[in-house]
C-alpha cells in the first residue's frame, strides 16, 4: 500500500485534463478533517484528501482512466477538483471585492480632500505627508508612514503643521462616517493631491496602512542643515537613492522658499538652483531656499540630478511620482485584506 498526499501545485497541469477525460476514482478514499486555509482577513475551510492505492499494476483500469501520464497523482487530483475549484473561485471574488473597495474608498477620499484643499494650503499639505513617512528607519524598521505625526505635532521640525493637519481632520470626520479611513492613508493621498491640483503629475495611493498608537522616535527626519553628504547617508539609511532624494527635494517648489510660483509645482526648483541667488547680496535673493537645498548643487552626484531634472520638466515629474509612492510607502503596517 501507498499512500499519496494532496500537492497544490500540480492543479495547474490537471485542469484541462479534467475537462476532457473520463475516469474511475479508486475504491479506497478516505476525506480527513478541514483543513485551514487563510485568505488576508477572510478564513475558508477545504477538505484534505489522502487516497490510498494499492501497487498492484492494472493495465485495464489505466486504459479506461486514459491519464498514463498524470498516473495515480492526475487520479488524486481529479477526486479533488470539487473541493478546489469553488475555493479558488471564492478567492478570486474576494480579490475582486477588495479591489472594487480600495477603488471606492480612494475615489471618497479624493472627493473630501478637493473639498477643503486650496493652492495656497497644498504646501503644508504635502509636508505633512514627508514628515509623516520622513522617519523610517531601514536598520530597526523604525518609524515611516504610520500616521504617528498626530502625536509628534509639538517638535520644533513640524511647527506650523497643526494647521495643516486641522485641514485633513474635516476630511477625516467626513470620510470616517462612511468608511474609516487612518491619518497615514489620508496624509499620503492628501499629499498627492496636493500635487496635483497644483500642477505635478497624479500619483496613485494604495490604501491599507494602520496607524501607530504611539509616536516615533525624535531625531530622525533629516535636518535642514545638513551637507549634501550627510543628507545623502540619511536618505540611504531611509532606502532612498541621491536621486530620490534630489526628486523628491523638488516639492520646495511649492510654498515660500522662493523656488518660482508658491503655487505652481513646476521644475523651477532646479532651474533656480542652478543659478545660485543666494550668492547675490542684493534683495531678498540670499533668502532663497534652506541650506540642504543649497547643499544639493554643491555635490557632483546631486548636480547632474539638477541639471537634468532643469532640463526635463517630464523626467522630474515621472521621477518625483515614483518617489513619492516609495516615500509614503516607507515603514508602512498594512492590514490584511
């Protein structure tokens, strides 16, 4: 006697067999007990099936089955195609399911932010969503966008975004009597769209992060000045590139740094960058921009970024877009569909 033990990964190789062959299930089967099959936050039970089989050659029984080459494991696999097929099925509406929530839950989302989003707020806006993220950590998987910043309002990196975040908190109540909705997925899309209504590329949010009960740890956003080496070394230690760094610098084009149009997200940034104002004496032009900006064009790596991204209004936004969805991505606890 054998005995032979269901495999799943041989169901792909004997679905079309099944639609098209006879055969005769042996004699002995026996069911065991339900196993747990576990799906994101959904649980379906499937029957395990063990067929015993004795060894003894039968030549005729193998013609009639018409399966030499599946043997007795196409024969198990025939026996469990009942049990399979509506499992697989219910997984696949499930996924389907899921999909068309996250979709309507986005598109809710979207629809309360441009309601209290303005140009002259989306500055402040997207910051919430890089101090947020801004504190991931690869070496202790610290920090990240997590939503955590409701808590961290009081240090002296994220003065003046309580407004900001008074903003949201209308969104929030609006969007939590339909759906709840956490501070970290409403911070990341509220900061795409902050973009986009001021120009930038759409950036898609996936949904799905939890939030943090408690804040992250101080110190850990990379502060404003900083050298271009020490920023690239606090950008790897968040896993993103000198060019990531340098795309996503590209957001102080919004607001009143003085990178062009505080209103305008554009690829002015760079272009000022290069012609170095704060070299001048005259004005408000030794005003421009915050040290680490300024930092940037002083580093060979960080200049050809610059320069290209000066030169390519298209290439900036493609590459910002990509960052971006790293960035608010960075540290993120997903709960189970």
């Amino acid at each position: 006697m054998s005995t032979i033990s269901f495999d799943p990964s041989f169901l792909s190789s004997v679905i079309p067999f099944y639609s098209t062959s006879k055969f005769k299930i042996p004699a002995k089967t026996r069911l065991k007990p339900f196993s747990t099959v576990e799906f994101g936050s959904k649980t379906v039970k499937a029957s395990s099936l063990t067929t015993t089989t004795t060894t003894t050659a039968d030549h005729d029984s193998n013609q009639n089955c018409n399966c030499g080459s599946y043997g007795r494991r196409g024969l198990i696999f025939m026996a469990t195609l009942p049990f399979l097929l509506p499992l697989y099925e219910s997984m696949e509406g499930f996924d389907v399911k899921a999909a068309e929530s996250n979709t309507s839950e986005y598109l809710l989302i979207k629809d309360e932010v441009s309601k209290v989003l303005s140009k002259g707020k989306a500055a402040g806006v997207l910051r919430l969503a890089f101090h947020d993220a801004g504190t991931f950590e690869m070496d202790d998987n610290s920090g990240g966008m997590n939503g955590s910043l409701v808590y961290e309002l009081d240090r002296p990196e994220n003065a003046g975004l309580k407004k900001s975040l008074k903003i949201l908190e209308k969104v929030k109540n609006e969007v939590d009597t339909v759906q709840p909705v956490s501070w970290a997925d409403l911070i990341a899309v509220a900061g795409a769209e902050a973009v986009s209504l001021c120009g930038g590329p759409a950036i898609p949010v996936q949904l799905g992060r939890l939030d943090s009960v408690v804040p992250d740890p101080e110190g850990k956003l990379p502060e404003e000045s900083l050298d271009a080496f020490a920023l690239k070394q606090s950008f790897q230690r968040k896993g993103l590139s000198t060019q990531e760094l340098v795309a996503l610098s590209g957001a102080h084009t919004l607001g009143s740094k003085g990178f062009g149009n505080p209103t305008v997200f554009d690829n002015s940034y760079y272009k000022i960058l290069l012609e170095k104002p704060w070299m001048s004496s005259a004005g408000m032009s030794s005003m421009i921009g915050l040290p680490s900006d300024r930092a940037l064009v002083e580093d060979d790596e960080c200049i050809r970024w610059i320069t290209k991204y000066a030169n390519n209004q298209n290439m900036f936004f493609e590459d910002f877009r990509n960052s971006y969805i790293k960035l608010v991505n960075s540290g993120a606890r997903w709960k189970k569909l």
